[in-house]
C-alpha cells in the first residue's frame, strides 16, 4: 500500500510527539523546574530526605565518639584515683610498721621514785615508780634496794613473780612492796638512807644510775626478814606478800 502525504505527515507528527514525551520525562527526573515549569536540564537534582538522613548518622558518630572519649578519660582519671589512694594508704602502712612504738627499759633518768608507809600489813613500805619521760618502759624483775652502806642488795620475794613484765606508759606507775622486819627477825638496825637500782633486762646486774628516795621517817627499822617483791601494776598487789 502506497502511502500518501497526508499519512506521512501523521507519522511525523506522532514521532514528534514521542520523542517529546521522552525529552519531557528525562528532563523531570534530571533538572529543575524553573517559575514557569520549564525543566533546565542542566542543573543539579536537588538533595533528598535521603541525603540529609545519610548525614545525620554520621554527626551522632562525631558525638558518641567524643563521648566515648571523655567517659574513658574520666574513667581513667577516676581509676588512676583511687590507684594513688591505694598506693598511698600501703604507704602508710609500710611506714607504721618501721616506726613501731619505741620502748626502752625504765631508769632513774626517766622515773619519779617516792617510799611511803604503808599502814598494812605492818612493818611494809610501798615503793612507787612513775614514768616521767615521753617513752613507754619496762620494770624489769624487782628493784636492787640497798639500805644504808649494805653489802648486798635486798633479796626478791619469788613468789610475787608477776606473769607478765610492768610496762609504764608516760605517766604510768609500778609498784613494789617492802618488807622491813618480823619478830623473828635477827640483826636488827635502824636505817636512815635508801639507794634503788633498776634491774637490767638480762637480768644480770643493773642498768642506769641509781635513785636515791627519801624514806618517810627519820629511819627505820631493818633486820634479816628484809625482802622486796617484783614489780606490780598496783599497789595492792605489791603489799600482798
């Protein structure tokens, strides 16, 4: 079948219109409309929601790692804390322990000696030794008593042994008790002077220079049953024997 113009002419036209159409489409899904609708093909697509929520992830990253940062800093800061709290309590601890409580044995130089009457049991005086120094000591064993030029000191009483050794803090005392006579007594004699020497924690002699305690009378009297106890924490202790 031949064609005519005018069919020709339709076809034309019809192709026209498609290419159009597609010319149209493209346009819409590349470029951007202007005020009048006309699409200029030849600028950019606008951003999307898409874009903007693409971004929007990654600036909460920024800020959860700056977070994460600051928490393990002041994690940090927090444990190296208490590491230098645990550090320096141990160091006080250490430091405790090498300067432990000195303690030295008690001396005249150091202790307050007064003798009393004791009004019982009879024929008694009290021996009271008090610590005068800023160091805690010990009475060891009991004291070396001479009375007057004696050639020996007075013997001990071992009964009144104590289980422990006295030990005087600052301005604590100890106690001894004397016996001075007896009716069975021989060799009596009047004594006016007293001389103390402090027992030596070996146990072999005495340690220090001797105290020199006033007596409460004038004198008094001694005779062979003269024997002195161990040193006590209180007086009642010492005039029990």
């Amino acid at each position: 079948m031949t064609a005519t113009p005018r069919s020709r002419r339709l076809r034309t036209l019809a192709a026209a219109l498609v290419t159009t159409a597609a010319l149209s489409l493209t346009a819409c899904q590349t470029g951007t409309a202007d005020a009048t609708g006309v699409v200029d093909s030849t600028q950019p697509p606008v951003p999307g929601t898409e874009s903007a929520e693409k971004q929007s992830p990654a600036t909460g990253n920024e800020s959860d790692a700056s977070g994460a940062s600051n928490d393990s800093s002041d994690s940090e800061a927090s444990g190296n804390s208490g590491n230098s709290g645990n550090s320096g309590k141990e160091a006080t601890q250490v430091a405790n322990r090498k300067t432990a409580k000195k303690t030295t044995s008690c001396t005249a130089k150091g202790t307050k000696v007064t003798v009393s009457d004791a009004p019982r049991p009879i024929n008694h005086l009290l021996i009271k030794a008090t610590n005068t120094s800023d160091t805690t000591c010990h009475l060891y064993y009991a004291p070396y008593l001479r009375f007057d030029q004696a050639q020996s000191a007075v013997p001990f009483i071992e009964e009144s042994k104590p289980q422990a050794v006295v030990t005087l803090e600052p301005g604590e005392s100890g106690y001894a008790g004397v016996l001075t006579s007896t009716p069975d007594g021989s060799h009596p004699y009047d004594a006016t002077s007293l001389t103390l020497y402090y027992a030596a924690r070996s146990g072999q002699g005495s340690t220090g220079a001797p105290s020199h305690p006033a007596l409460p009378f004038d004198s008094v009297r001694i005779d062979s049953s003269n024997a002195v106890t161990y040193w006590q924490t209180s007086a009642a202790d010492a005039l029990m024997w």
